[in-house]
C-alpha cells in the first residue's frame, strides 16, 4: 500500500530555485574553467536563470556567492584545459630557454616546426641544430652548464649544411653524431671537438639511427648498430667499432693532457687523415628514393640457397613512388673482413711510408696531398615487396625498440602500422597531417599500476608497448595500446610543441640492471621553452 504525503507548495518553490542556482553555478564554472566561449543560446539560458534566480533569492547573498568565486579564481588562478591535461599525465622537467637559443629563431611563432632544425634528446642534455650551428645545452633541474655551440667545417663550395643529428651513447662515454648533406659522418666531444670525420656515400644524410638488434636469430645476443639513411642508400656501422675508437680518442686525449711532449707530438700530426671505420653499404633505390628508411632486424635467409654464415638484414623504405618497400640485405662476410683488413693496414702502411720518406727526403708538408675520398662498394639487397598508391607518398617512419612495428606517416594524412616481420599492415589511422609517431612503454593494466610503490621494481613484463601520435593541426597528443588496443590518453598540447625522444644507450650496464626503464617520451613546448615526460601511469 502506498502512501502519498502533500508537500507544501514553498518547499518545492525553495527546491526549483535550488536547482537554478546549481545549474546557473555549473554552466558558469564550466565555461570559466575551460576558458570556452559560450554560444548565443547559452547566453540566453544563463540572462534567463540569473534574473529569475535574482527574483527569488536575496540580491545581497548571491552578490556575496559570485564574490567569493571571483576570489577564489583570481588568487589560484584558472588552468586552461590542456594545461589541467598536462598535469594530469606529464611531468615538468625543466625549460631549456637562454639567450644563445634566439640564434636558432626562439621567439619566433612556430621557431621548433622549422624543418632545418634538428633536435636530439639524451637523458641529461639537448642537442638543437640550424644548417650551420650545433647548440648543446641543459635544463634547469638537470644543470649541464653553459651551452656548447659547434661550428663544424663546412664546404661552402658544395654549398655543405648539417643534415641530421643523434647522440651516441655508450656505458661512460656520450658524443653527438652529425651528418652532412655531402655524404659525411661527424662525431663530435661534449666539448665540441672533433674525433671522427669519414666519408659515407655521396650523398645528404637524411637520418642516424642508433638502436639494439640481435645478433643471432637463434641466440637472444644484442647487437649494437648506428645506420645512415641517405637517398636511395642505407649503411651500417657496428657499434663495438665505434666503441674502440672512441676508447682509444678520449684515452689518448688524456695521455696528451698529462704529458706536455705527447702534446707537442700530437699537434704536428693535427692534419692526418682520421681512422677509416669499416660498414656495410647497400642501394635500396629499386623502387625510387626513399624519404626515410630503417634496418629493423634480422631476416632468414631466401630460398634455396645453401647455409652460410653470413646474415641477413631487413630493410624498411617509404618514398614518393612505393609508399612502402622491404629489401633483404646480405651481410658479405668474407668482403666485409677483407675491407676491414685493408682499412687497417693500408693507412698504417700509408703512414709509415710517409714518416719514413719525411725521414729521408725532408720533404715539403705542401706537397702531400690528401686523396679524394671514396665511398666503399655496395653489397647485395634483394627486392622483397612494395606497396604503391598514388598519390599516396610515405615521408617518416617510426621504428618500436625490438623493431617488430613500424609507424609510417602519408601525405594522405594516414598513419599505417606495418608488422616488419610479416610485413603487413595491421593497422590504419585516419586524418592526421603532418603528424609525428613514437613508442613509448606504459603501465596500462591495473594489477601493474596497483603495485606501484617505493619498493617495488617494475619488470617489463608490466609495460605495455603504446604508439603516441602528435598531430600539430589538431593541437592533441594521442596515446594508442598496441597492437589493437583502444586509446588510452588525449592531452591539448600547445601549438609549436615538439615530441621527442632520447637514443638508446649502449652498453652492458644499462642492460644488467636491476630495474627496468621503460621507453619514454617526452614533450618540448616551443613557446615557453618548458620540457615534460609523459607519465608512465595512467593514473
């Protein structure tokens, strides 16, 4: 049986304008907060609530109410909405900005989408390039010092200008590797002294990328490579190579500081030719030039042919004409050991024959002359597929840290997952121009993000493999589980912000450590020079 009890008529009078004014405070808010701009009918409904809310409740106390919120704003002030975004899922580190940067155009609208700028993110330092300057500098909570400017030797007859530029990381050692637009690998101190120059190909240097691949596909053994993509041409340089030599530049460095002699030594031979390092080279040009490329592992060998020992490397391209192309590039053991061999003995036997003719002859300086340099020849790559769609033209392309996925972005405005293994594409995003790709590892699950406390050491089982997406014209930064999961964060990012990410590290302490670092990215904003970590959580 129910019962039903007369309400009188003030109470649900009183209740009515309860929920006026609770609608009137919450529209108002919302629009205050999220700094929008209310349309006309909004402006209607809220003149409509004020004054029939000003009828009915006293003048003197909502005055008072709307006061107290003025307060309240002016004191805390109001967070804009990709501002409340940023705190929620990124972590400031510091700001970057000092006055040597207004010689990279900061300051201006837009100064880090200009595309002769180059940037390089290691743990500690930041590495920002023009055609013709090389600026290194710090953040505030991790103080470098005063920034490092270099000014490489440039030809200005080929009319030379700084192309790419990537760290290079080792256990105690860090340098910056510079490529050029003729074709030259530079690999730079922390000082801004040059250790290495060598010639690579003809050519501008498009990228350097240094990652981690196995050596063996039996054997779980890492592989440490830096390769160079350049137009139509991939090469590879083994990171134990260039480990020794810079081993051998910083300790005779500082012998030279210790021993007054070995420096006085030193500086009559400044002007020698630099340690040729052996690589492999290739031409992947069958299906037109490429705009970016990547070695993203180790392949099996084709069919029928016999059991070597040599290896087999994947090779990735995506240019104007095929979007997408796979080459097998074979691993020459046999020319590769040759070339070494010649590499060290020939500038060594050149080198004594010198000294020793000096020795006897007293012969001129001027008249020794450098010979030209000349690129090695190209090894074998194998056409595996293409993928043509015009006009559909590939421009970057994103590798993941084992190299299975690769990210490539269109002039379509597309954004293609591709499986490197089986070479497919296995997942497709639509409407994102100009957009920029990175992976990153996140703790996604529940149980992994329950976990998270001062004694606890995460694995990487408990990271989860996301594709972050920064699309400029939509101001977002978007956050994507792999391979077919659902989008896990969308943040307002400001406009003229740069997504980054720092070169692995080599190096067998970075791998025997007991805690796990997971892959991550990290936000640099152009306008106010902040730079911030997406947080690893969701939560």
């Amino acid at each position: 049986m129910i019962f039903l009890f007369p309400i009188p008529s003030h109470s649900i009078q009183f209740l009515l304008n309860f929920l006026r004014l609770f609608s009137f405070l919450f529209i108002f808010l919302h629009f205050l907060v999220f700094n929008s701009i209310p349309s006309l009918w909004q402006i209607q409904f809220l003149r409509i609530q004020f004054n029939s809310i000003l009828s009915q409740f006293n003048p003197s106390l909502l005055l008072h109410l709307i006061e107290n919120i003025l307060v309240f704003v002016a004191v805390h002030g109001v967070p804009s909405s990709s501002e409340m975004a940023r705190r929620a899922h990124t972590t400031e580190l510091g700001c970057i900005a000092c006055d040597d940067l207004d010689e990279l155009g900061a300051g201006k609208e837009g100064w880090l989408d200009n595309p002769n700028l180059l940037c390089a993110l290691d743990s500690h330092s930041l590495a920002l390039s023009n055609k013709f300057l090389i600026l290194i500098l710090g953040w505030s909570s991790h103080p470098y010092g005063s920034p490092v400017k270099i000014r490489p030797s440039l030809s200005p007859i080929d009319a030379e200008f700084i192309s790419a530029v990537e760290w290079i990381v080792f256990d105690d050692i860090r340098v910056l590797g510079v490529g050029t637009s003729s074709g030259y690998l530079l690999i730079y101190s922390l000082d801004g002294d040059l250790i290495h120059k060598q010639m690579v190909y003809h050519g501008r240097i498009l990228k350097l990328r240094v990652r981690v691949m196995k050596r063996d596909l039996a054997l779980d053994i890492p592989s440490e490579e830096l390769s160079i993509v350049m137009p139509g041409v991939i090469a590879r340089f083994d990171g134990s190579d260039i480990q020794s030599m810079l081993g051998r530049w910083f300790q005779e460095t500082r012998t030279k500081l210790m021993d007054p002699k070995e420096k006085r030594k030193g500086s009559d031979d400044f002007e020698t030719a630099y340690e040729r390092l052996p690589y492999q080279l290739w031409n992947v040009n069958k299906y037109g030039t490429n705009a970016d490329a990547a070695i993203t592992g180790l392949m099996p060998p084709p069919l029928m042919e016999f059991v070597s020992s040599q290896r087999y490397y994947c090779a990735v391209t995506v240019g104007n004409d095929a979007v997408i192309s796979a080459f097998r590039l074979s691993e020459d053991r046999n020319r590769s050991l040759v070339g070494a061999i010649l590499s060290k003995v020939v500038p060594a036997a050149f080198s004594t024959i010198a000294s020793v003719s000096k020795m006897i002859w007293r012969s001129d300086r001027r008249t020794t002359n450098k010979s030209e340099a000349r690129p090695q020849p190209f090894a074998r790559a194998s056409p595996v597929t293409c993928f043509k769609d015009p006009p559909r033209k590939g421009e970057k392309l994103t590798l993941s840290p084992g190299g299975t996925l690769a990210a490539i972005t269109d002039s379509l405005g597309r954004i293609l997952l591709l499986d490197t293994q089986a070479l497919v594409v296995v997942r497709l995003w639509k409407g994102y121009r100009d957009a920029s790709c990175l992976f990153m590892e996140m703790l996604v699950t529940k149980e992994s993000q329950a976990s998270t406390s001062a004694y606890h050491e995460h694995q990487k089982s408990d990271y989860c493999l996301c594709l972050v997406i920064h699309a400029p014209k939509k101001g977002i930064l978007e956050v994507w589980q792999m391979r077919t999961g659902q989008r896990l964060l969308a943040i307002r990012c400001a406009k003229g912000s740069k997504i980054l990410q720092p070169a692995h590290r080599f190096g067998s302490s970075m791998a025997s450590s007991s805690a796990y670092v997971p892959l991550e990215v990290f936000l640099l904003n152009g306008d106010s020079s902040q730079l911030s970590v997406i947080n690893r959580s969701l939560h």
